[in-house]
C-alpha cells in the first residue's frame, strides 16, 4: 500500500498559492486529496511520463537532473492549469523501501529545476532528512 505525506514546507507553498492564485491552489489541493485516496494514482507517480500527451489529467517526469544522482525526486503538472497558463508543478520524493511519497515542494515552473536555485536546494535538503 502507497502513502503520500505533504511536507510542511509544500503545505507552506499551497498556503502562499492561496494567496496568489486560489484557482491553482484549489486545483492542486483537490489533485492531492484525490491522490491520496486512490492506490492506482498513487502508483502513476513513478512512471515516467504518464499523462504525456494529456492521456490522463496530470503528466508525471522524473527530476532527471536528481535522479541521475540517485535521489528518487518526481514532478508533476496539471493539465487543465497548463490551459489557463498556471504553470506549477507538484515536486515529490518516492522512498520506495516504505511505499511513501513525499510531497515536498509547489512551485511556479519558472524555477527550472536548476540545482543552484533556492527552491531546488531546498527541496534537495528536504530530501535529504527524510
């Protein structure tokens, strides 16, 4: 069985989204709370471009710059946010050894994944202190 944990650091990020944009935060709570409850979602979160192609409401990559240093680091975007140009993207870790995913970042697609940016290391040091 599959559990999905949202870091206080990404629950800081949707309380922030709230603020900025309700109708992504809304969204992306509601993707959540569906994921949460439904094994078969849960287990889309590691296949490598599912959704691609808009065969499913959300499109999952691997963060291949990470995982390429061995740190099992996802991301994910919203299709329909994609449409009205809201472009952010649910940042998590799967710790396969206990079925856990770790939602530890929410952030507007503008931070590119660069690994010197601020939001990245700071999703690499939650990471690491899971």
């Amino acid at each position: 069985m599959f559990y999905l944990f949202i870091h206080v650091d990404a629950e800081d990020d949707l309380e922030r989204l709230w603020e900025e944009e309700p109708n992504a935060a809304a969204r992306i709570g509601a993707l959540l709370e569906e994921l949460e409850g439904n094994q078969d979602l849960l287990d889309r979160l590691t296949q490598h471009d599912f959704g691609n192609y808009r065969t499913a409401d959300f499109h999952v990559s691997k963060w291949l710059d990470q995982w390429n240093k061995g740190r099992d680091l996802w991301r994910l975007k919203v299709w329909d946010l994609e449409d009205k140009g809201l472009q952010y993207r649910v940042v998590y870790a799967f710790m396969p050894g206990k079925s856990q995913y770790h939602v530890l970042g929410i952030v507007s697609r503008e931070f590119d994944y660069d690994p010197h940016h601020e939001l990245s290391r700071r999703i690499i040091a939650a990471y690491e202190n899971l």
